[in-house]
C-alpha cells in the first residue's frame, strides 16, 4: 500500500501562485509514476499533470501548461504541484494520485485539498 498526502491549498487572487504538495509514504518503491488531478462538484475528476518516478518525464492538461509545473523529490518521496498566473476556472479539489505500472489507472489517491482562485 502506498499512501498520499496532499497539502498546500488555499485562497489565492488570480494571477496569483500555490505549490501543491504530496508526500508518499508506505510501499513508494511500487511507484511508476504520480499525477495531480483536480474535480469541481457535480463534474467528473480531471487531469491535470503526471510525472515518472523514475527519470522524471512529465505531461499536462493543455489547460495548465505553461503555467502548472510537476515535479518530484525522490529523497523526501514527495511530488509538487507549482501553479502560477492562477485563474478562477482553476478552483477545484486537488488530488494526488499514484499508479503502479504503465498505464491510464491509478492506484492510490490522497485525500484532497481545495485550490479556490477568486476574480
């Protein structure tokens, strides 16, 4: 079992900036890659962002590129969210997640942490 810990939401103006965090603790080793991804009420869960484990490869939505950045601390287990030039439309729970092989499923999912933009 590996389990996620999401911290670092907030009320920010937009235009504004958050870093997301995810610390990953338990069987890590068992991890391929870890992703962000985020869902407003009533809508289904979005991607937003993934990165490998292992060499560090990463993708996005093309919502949030250029301005979302993933990355990863394989000595402290932890996966960051950097959001820059927030918008409003990127208010949301915030979820982190881990897959344990190639693949579009995920493992494993943190608790959540909200992300509100206000205009």
């Amino acid at each position: 079992q590996v389990q996620l810990v999401e911290s670092g939401g907030g009320l920010v103006q937009a235009g504004g900036s958050l870093r997301l965090s995810c610390a990953a603790s338990g069987r890590t080793f068992s991890v391929y890659r870890m992703a962000w991804f985020r869902q407003i009420p009533g809508k289904e869960r979005d991607f937003v962002a993934a990165i490998r484990w292992s060499g560090g490869s990463t993708n996005y939505a093309d919502s949030v590129k250029g301005r979302f950045t993933i990355s990863r601390d394989n000595a402290k287990n932890t996966v960051y969210l950097q959001m820059n030039s927030l918008k409003p439309e990127d208010t949301a729970v915030y979820y982190c997640a881990a897959a344990k092989r190639i693949g579009v499923s995920y493992d494993y999912w943190g608790q959540g942490t909200q992300v509100t933009v206000s205009s």
